[in-house]
C-alpha cells in the first residue's frame, strides 16, 4: 500500500491582507511574522517566556520548559490563575464596567455582563462549590446550554482549583455517565434544560438517568433557564443555583496554583468504548489561548468577537472563554441555532451587536450558501472587520462566498487549524501580515514546528501528501489522557515515533504553506491511490449546483474501494441524472479520473453533530447497506439518517 497520499487540489487565487488593515494589526507585515519565527527558532525559551510575561503571575516561573518526551512541563516554578487572568486583572481601570459577555437567547432575550458583574458572579459560585465540599484538584462536570452560567461555572472552578470537565449539552445519558465516571467528577453542575430550533431541550432528565451509576457525584447544582415545572430535585443531593448563591459571599480571592495544576478535561472520542480525556494544564493553556486569540483575530479593545463554537468543545473553552477574556475583550454568546427562526438568525446578530470578528466552522458555512445570498443581503454586516473559519478544512468556494458575501471582500480570512490536544490554533494566516490562498491554513505560528512526513517520519518534498507532525512541544499542549498514560503515548507518539502524530493528512506547497486534507481515517484507497475526501468535496462544491457534499467509500472487486459523493444542492436546482452525470465529469476535470465518483446521491440534508460535524460514519454505513451500530445522540436530526436509508431503499 502507498504511504504517501495524492494530493489533487490547487489553488492559484490569493489575497494579499488590505492595507488599511495591516496599518493598525498587531503584526502588521510578512516581514515581521517571519522575524517573530526566527527569534523562536534560535531561542525557544526566550521566546516563550516574552509571551508568557503578558500573563499575570502571582510568582515567576523558574526553567520554561521540562522536556521528557513524550511529556512536557512549562514554566516550571511559575504560580497563576486562569480566572485571575481572565478577570481580577482588568478590574483596575475602565475595562471593569466593558461588557464580557453579551448573551442571546434563542427565544430572543438578551443580558450583558461588564467584567466586574462577570466577576462577581464568578466568586460567588465559587464559594457555593466550596460550600459543596469541593475543593482544589476535585473533578467538576459541567453539563449546561450555552448560557453565561456556563462561562461563571468553568471560570469558578478555574478559580478554586477545581478541575472542569464540560459535557456537551447534546449527549445523551450513557455518554454523560462514561465521562463523570472517568473523571470521577464529585459535583455535576447542569439546568433544568435550553433551546434549540424553537423546542426546549431537557437536561437535568438525563443527568439524572446518568446518575443512578456514577458513585462520585455528591451533588448537583441545576440552573433555571427554561422554568420546567416537572423537573425532579433529589433531596439531599440536588439545589437550585440560586438557592445555593442566595447567601454566598462575592469576595473569593483567586487561588495561588502551580503553572502544570490541572486546569480541565474535555472528552473527544465518540460514545462508544471507553472516553478519551484531554488534559490541559494552567499556565501553557493560558499562554497559548492567550496569544493566539490576540494575534490571529488581531484582537483590539474596541472588538466585539463572536466565536459560535459551544462550549462543551475545545473551541469554545478556548475562543469563547479563555483566550478572549484574557485579553479583555468583549465576548457575544448565543444559546441556539443558526437558522432559528429563520436563516438570517446570525446576521442578525452580527447586526444587533455590531460584532466585529466572525469565527465559525465551513459546515455552517456551506450551510448559509444553501440558503442563498437573500439572507445575509438583508443585513448590513458593516460592522464585520474579520472573519475565521475552524473545525475542519474549507473548500475553497466556500471560502470565497465567506469572503465575498459575508465579508464584501474587505475582511480578511483566518482559516485555522489546530486540535482539542494542541489547546490553542497552530497554523493560521496573521490577518495583516500573510496573503491567503482559499483552503490553505497557509503558515505555522511562530514558535511552532509542523511537518510532513511518511510513516517513518522522512521528511516529504514540496506538493506531496503525507502524515501531518509537529516536531516539538510547545505550551498549550495536552499533557496526556487523563489516568490513561500509556493511551496518551501510543494514540500520538507511537506511531510516528520522535513527533506529536496529529492524526491529518496534509501536504506543503511550494511556498511553504499547508493544505489540511483531513483525517487519515477518511482517505480513500482507489486503485492504490490514495486519496482525501476533502478534496473530492472540495471539487464537488466549486460546481455551482453544489451547496455540500460528503464524500465516502464502500467496497469494490475492481479498485478496491469507490467513491460516493452524498450532495446536497444549492437554492434553485433540482435532483435529476443528467446533473449526476455532470457532477462527476466536473470532478474529472477538476482533479482527474482516479477520482471520478462511482455512484452521487442527492439528499436534502447530511446527517451532522450539533456542532456542525458531519457523521461521515453514517454516511460511509448507508453507503455499504450496513445498519449504524454506533451511537447517533449527538445528531443534530435523527431523521436525516432515516430519510437517506428510506432513499437508498
């Protein structure tokens, strides 16, 4: 079998950064990014700690790293407080009456919380959970809509010492159980439920079908956001939010905690088999965060920035909470979904609260191509300066109806790359420094050392397909799979020994930027070639009839697997033979013949998580005739999977 993957996808277009924007960015040149990466080649250590020094420490931190591959410790000796970090610090000037949070409910209520109510509410539900018995180095699961109290709870434990573990609020009971139970979580922090597309979504039920075999809870806070009537509170071990806080002190001093003190795990394997518990640590975490939101969202005091990501996944821990309110800006959140009641939802938003920096993921991007332009032309956007994409890699016609529809061609792209276990974003364009190219994540950050390598580790020339690495540690980074050491070394380290394995297929061009081809789980071997479907779907969307399209394979005699392209079509065009045949011609032109779907369905819709991810699973079962054996709670629709089985059928 080839190691390598062939990569078929080019892109000529590029967009040099507008000047106006580079005048006032906080890296305002290529020229400057590039002096930023050699001083972190030549002294790593220096580097980091001059990026580290824009943190608060209670006391400094003595060697900047511990290198003991394949396990790391920053700024070793250094004692702070993300919480502190985020809030106390922007207490002292006129910061503490700016607005950190402003909040929208689905069923359209608003709240805004300056950084000094912010910080109140933080220490009072601080010293609530230690009115609960919780103290520093205890596991914290937090099970919530996406309302502020979920950026109070994170941030209060952060500042006790308490480790969060945030469940996203889509799972279902079995999968909250295996992550309380991994973390041995002893308090659980939940509502009584929250909103999506018009419905009331219940959560305390399923804490509480979860609960009967999780031994370490002792008890559970609910919030009261829907005002459910039939919710039922376990004596002895449930209270109210309120009830607890209604006589709790709003002075709580932030602890003094080493820089490696467990700050949260966040779960990022699938709901079956055992979880997989990220664990990120304070001081490297924050730096990363911290950093990373200032420079690639070129983050100013008068930003309003609108992250979309939930919280329960790693994008929200760090672009909605962490690294936003570290640097003091001011952050929107908005409880439900993107085309409620109406698909202008966002755009109203963006409107409403003259949101400057948009960061969202392709999938609901290629959602709002479908819907058509109308939607967005009804809004002014001219608030809008900067625009971000994240979670997967983006077809580059996606990125250009991004750019000109949303943006009108004035907003640069920040199209990032980066994990749950690498903590902050790795490769990304400096909005007033890097010309972009559609699709490409472009340039690695300074201080981080990516490669592409083959299965043995070689170094690969320019313009060929292989195993995305990072070669060496860098601050934000995951310290390991919690109680699971020996998972941790062998899911990254082992594979490719002597690298950080990402997982990604990706290549490098001839001027040194990457092109993210995806997971390696989702190549498909053709013929002995080896191809990503991200590609092929790249292809497919630039055909104008195409709104999405999900590529997946399933067995063959002759190739050893084929193609199958599940479409779904832009406003205006009808499911027909003839388009099917266009389509794959069109993908024959584009990229070649190898790569010349076998069979392309059309469907109305493709079967995604609520955090936009399609189940690319599902799709690759319905494919193969095979029933779905895995867990589907986390789809967003049930019956998306239903209608393309009755179809198939």
């Amino acid at each position: 079998m080839k190691e390598s993957i062939t990569s078929v996808l080019r892109e000529q277009r590029v967009i040099e950064p507008p000047k106006d924007f580079s005048l006032s960015a906080h890296i305002s040149s290529f020229e400057e990014y590039e002096k930023l990466c050699r001083a972190a080649q030549d002294d790593p250590e220096g580097y980091w700690s001059k990026i580290a020094a824009e943190l608060d420490w209670f006391e400094p931190w003595q060697k900047v790293l511990e290198w003991n591959y394949p396990y790391a410790k920053w700024f070793l000796g250094g004692r702070l407080n993300a919480s502190y970090n985020c809030l106390d610090r922007h207490l002292t000037g006129w910061r503490k009456n700016k607005a950190a949070i402003i909040w929208e409910g689905e069923p359209g209520e608003s709240r805004t919380l300056t950084y000094q109510q912010l910080h109140r509410e933080v220490c009072r539900f601080a010293n609530g959970l230690k009115r609960l018995g919780v103290s520093s180095g205890d596991r914290v699961a937090i099970y919530m809509p996406m309302v502020p109290e979920l950026v109070i709870a994170v941030l209060a434990c952060a500042r006790i010492g308490a480790v969060h573990t945030v469940i996203f609020g889509g799972f279902a009971a079995h999968a909250i159980r295996d992550r309380i139970n991994d973390a041995k979580a002893k308090v659980v922090v939940t509502a009584d439920g929250g909103y999506r597309r018009g419905q009331e979504i219940q959560l305390k039920p399923n804490v509480d079908e979860a609960l009967t075999n999780c031994p370490s809870v002792q008890s559970v806070v609910v919030f009261r956001r829907t005002g459910n009537q039939f919710i039922t509170m376990h004596h002895g071990r449930d209270c109210w939010w309120h009830d607890l806080l209604s006589e709790t002190d709003a002075n709580c001093p932030a602890e003094s905690l080493d820089s490696e003190h467990p700050l949260f795990i966040l779960y990022t394997s699938g709901t079956t088999g055992k979880p997989k518990g990220v664990l990120h640590t304070t001081g490297g975490y924050l730096v990363g965060t911290t950093i990373t939101s200032k420079w690639v969202f070129d983050l100013k005091d008068t930003d309003t920035f609108w992250c979309t990501a939930d919280i329960g996944w790693i994008t929200g821990h760090s672009y909605v909470v962490y690294g936003p309110l570290s640097n003091a800006a001011t952050v929107v959140m908005y409880e439900g979904a993107p085309n409620w009641p109406q698909p202008d939802r966002f755009w109203q938003i963006v409107d409403k609260y003259s949101v400057s920096i948009l960061y969202t993921a392709p999938t609901a991007i290629r959602a709002f191509m479908k819907w058509g332009d109308e939607w967005p032309s009804r809004h002014s956007l001219s608030s809008l300066r900067l625009l971000g994409t994240v979670g997967e890699p983006i077809n580059p016609e996606a990125w250009m109806w991004y750019y000109n529809v949303i943006g009108k061609q004035r907003c640069p792209i920040v199209d990032t790359w980066w994990q749950t276990e690498t903590g902050a974003i790795m490769l990304s364009p400096l909005p007033g420094a890097t010309p972009t190219v559609p699709g490409s994540a472009t340039k690695p950050l300074p201080g981080i050392v990516p490669d592409i390598v083959d299965k043995q580790g070689n170094s690969l020339p320019d313009n060929t397909g292989g195993y995305l690495v990072i070669r060496k540690p860098w601050p934000s980074m995951l310290r390991t799979l919690y109680g699971d050491d020996e998972r941790y070394e062998r899911q990254y380290w082992n594979e490719i020994p002597g690298v950080y394995f990402t997982g990604d297929g990706a290549r490098r061009d001839e001027r040194g930027y990457y092109w993210i081809m995806g997971r390696v789980d989702d190549v498909i071997n053709v013929a002995g070639h080896r191809l990503s479907t991200m590609e092929i779907e790249s292809a497919l969307v630039s055909h104008p009839a195409v709104a999405e399209a999900a590529v997946v394979d399933r067995p063959d005699s002759i190739t050893g697997q084929a193609i199958v392209a599940f479409v779904t079509l832009a406003a205006g065009f009808q499911p027909s033979s003839e388009l099917q045949q266009d389509l794959k011609d069109h993908v024959c032109k584009e990229i070649g013949a190898l790569a010349r779907p076998q069979e392309i369905r059309f469907t109305e819709a493709l079967p995604k998580t609520r955090s936009g991810k399609i189940m690319r699973r599902l799709l690759r079962d319905v494919a193969r005739g095979e029933e779905s054996l895995g867990d589907t709670s986390t789809l967003e629709d049930i019956s998306v999977l239903a209608r393309l089985r009755d179809e198939q059928e």
